[in-house]
C-alpha cells in the first residue's frame, strides 16, 4: 500500500490570491514571449533585439510556472524563489517604464507581497517549520 502525504492545512486567502496573480503573470509572459518571438520572424530589422526578448520572457514565464506548483504543494524554497524572480524581474521593468510591461511588474511585486504577509508566512511554518536558531556568540564555546 502506497504511503500517503499527510494533508496540508488550507491555504490562506492571501496565498490563494498570489497564487491566481502568479499564474496570470506566467500567462501573460508567455504571451508577451510568443508576441516578441512572433514579431521577430516578421521583420527584418531588430530581429535579435526581439528574438532576445521573447527568449527571455518565456524562459521566465516557464521557470515562473515551474516554480507556482510547487508554491501550490506549500513549498517554501518555492516562495523565496518567486520572490526574488519577481523582485529581480519587476523593480528594472517598474522603473523603465515599459508600458506594456509595467503593469506584468507590478502584478508581480503585488504577488510577492501577498507571498510576505503573515497569513502566508504562518502557513509555510506549518507546512516546512524552520527551527528557529539560537544566538551563539562566538567567544562562548559550549
């Protein structure tokens, strides 16, 4: 008989809406990738500018997804990863000001706060408790 997981606890409404804004985002990558790429085979000029573009995008959006499942299995290695993606992905992006890309950034900077919040943070200490570490001062041995 297969050994079963033990079940998590429900998630909260914060985890549950980054969750939705995260899979949004991942969407919205992919079809701001394919477009970059769509648009490189039909041009001639600036074609490895948007080949560039749309590679990275939708390297992003994969490893973006990627990341979300295991977000969705209570992961926390999966939050902290997202959460540096969406900083390093969306604070250049926000700052630009890339029309089109400005509004993906800031959905990702929404979704790595709600990852933060104390709802979210109490859930992955039940799902993956941390050990909390004691001071050790280094000229005190034992």
């Amino acid at each position: 008989m297969p050994s079963r997981r033990p079940a998590l606890p429900p998630k909260p409404f914060t985890l549950r809406a980054a969750f939705a804004v995260w899979l949004v985002v991942g969407v919205l990558l992919l079809v701001a990738g394919g477009t970059f790429l769509f648009s490189a085979a039909a041009q001639e000029e600036d074609r490895a500018g948007f080949l560039g573009l749309g590679a990275v995008l939708t390297v992003l959006a994969v490893v973006q997804l990627a990341l979300l499942l295991r977000l969705r299995r209570g992961k926390r290695n999966a939050r902290e990863l997202l959460s540096t993606l969406g900083i390093i992905a969306g604070v250049p992006v926000l700052v630009r000001g890339t029309p089109g890309l400005s509004a993906i950034a800031v959905a990702m900077l929404v979704a790595v706060l709600l990852m933060w919040l104390p709802q979210s943070s109490d859930y992955f200490q039940l799902t993956e408790p941390k050990a909390k570490k004691k001071l050790r001062l280094p000229w005190k041995r034992g």
